[in-house]
C-alpha cells in the first residue's frame, strides 16, 4: 500500500483503522482470515477416491466456521466478495471493505439493515478515501438494477452510509474532477496525453461544479486543443453526463 501517494485525510485513515495486517497472511475477506487449511482434489485420482475427498472437502468446509456467528459472518463476506468483483474493485480494497465490515459488526452496526445496501455503502467509502473513481449513482444504478426502487434506494444508501460514517469515525473527503480523468478517458478510448492535459485543466480550475462533470468538460476541452475527435453526444452516451450539464462546464472553462 503506497501510502505516501494519498491525500492526508486519507493516509491517516489508512495508518490509523486499517489494523488487519495483509502482509503477514491474514485475509479479512476471509471468516478465519484465510488461515483455515484447505485441498483440491486432483483430476488423476479414481472416482471412488474423488468422491470420498469431496465429502471430507464438505465436512471440513463445515467445521471452519461451527458456530451460527461464524456462518453468517462467511456468507456476508461472501457476498461482499463478489459485489466488489461486479464494480471492478481491486484485491487491496476488497480487504478493505472486509475489515471496515468486521469493525462496523462489532460495533452493531450491521443489525437491521439490508446487506447489499450496507455492502454498497462500505464500498463507497473505501472507495472515495482511496480516490477511486466510482460515483453515489454507480451505486444508486447498482442497486435499481437488483430491483430496489430508485427513491428508496437513495434514500436507505445515504442513511446507512451517515450512519456507517458516524459509527465508524470516518470522514470522507470530497471529490475531485482530477480522480474520474483516467476511468473516463479510458472508456472514450482516448490517448495518454489527452488525460494528461485533462488533468491539467482539472487541477487549475477552481469551478464548484460536480467533479465528474467537470472531468468529462476537462477531456473534451483537452481533445479539442490536441484534435481528436469527441462529442458532446458522445460523452453523454459514454459516460452519462447531461449535455446541458457538460456544456454549461466547458463554456466555463473555456470563459
């Protein structure tokens, strides 16, 4: 983990509640922190032999978690585990989502609240303390798509994610154009010197305007300057900017 790359908000979070020590082999998207022994069961052996080892895989696979807390705690970290497959999440910060699920569990503030909702807020926070590129409506659109209505969607994220925030003594820093640069640039295809001129545009603008509006206005004001091709259409179907929104940005810019 690079820490001296993150802003100091994010840093001291990292140094101070990040405790579960992935270096020493200890995996928190895991109920026993991947300590647990475990075997495959190779192709080459007779039927009869494979068949014995599978009932010895699935007696053991019970006795690693015998207790009812430790089973409901594996099938969260489940789930948790493949939500961040689905938003594209790196290995570090699975863990990460991990351990602030054990801390917020411990806490008991995990009771009563719909896990894929609690699981989405725990995303976004790692998420936006990391700087990763992944907006409130990513996970908004995530949960619509599972079947929850948009209203109460918004509704029940922003209310687990103030209490999750309370709960655990997390302040998330606000947003910046310059973080969504290189996830949109690369969904446009575009070069590597146009995201570098976006992020040029980013850091001297002082606008108040959404950050991800405002780096969809930086890339499409930085692929005019060098003459690749974008249109405002374009970023709208990409990305899923208003063209009013993205064109009121890049007057401002360009004023």
């Amino acid at each position: 983990m690079i820490l001296e790359k993150l802003p100091e908000a994010r840093r001291e979070f990292h140094e101070v509640n990040l405790c579960a020590d992935i270096g020493m082999g200890e995996d928190p998207s895991v109920h026993d922190f991947g300590l647990g022994s475990q075997f495959s069961i190779p192709r080459e052996l007779p039927p009869s032999t494979r068949a014995r080892l599978r009932r010895m895989k699935g007696l053991q696979s019970r006795l690693r978690a015998p207790t009812w807390e430790e089973r409901t705690l594996r099938g969260s970290l489940i789930v948790i585990n493949r939500l961040c497959k689905e938003l594209g999440l790196p290995g570090e910060m699975k863990r990460e989502v991990c351990y602030l699920y054990r801390k917020a569990r411990s806490k008991g503030l995990t009771v009563g609240r719909n896990h894929l909702v609690l699981s989405l807020a725990l995303c976004h926070i790692v998420c936006r303390l990391r700087g990763f590129p992944r907006r409130e409506r990513d996970m908004l659109e995530f949960l619509v798509q599972k079947g929850m209505e948009e209203k109460r969607a918004r509704w029940t994220f922003r209310r687990t994610l103030k209490a999750l925030c309370t709960g655990l003594e997390v302040k998330l820093p606000r947003s910046v154009a310059s973080e969504y640069v290189d996830r949109y640039a690369s969904l446009l295809n575009l070069p590597l010197e146009v995201a570098g001129r976006a992020r040029q545009i980013c850091s001297r603008t002082r606008l108040t305007r959404s950050p991800h509006v405002l780096a969809c206005a930086a890339i499409y004001r930085a692929a005019r300057e060098m003459n690749y091709k974008l249109t405002l259409r374009e970023l709208e179907q990409r990305v899923g900017v208003s063209i009013s929104n993205l064109s009121q940005a890049v007057t401002l810019l360009e004023g």
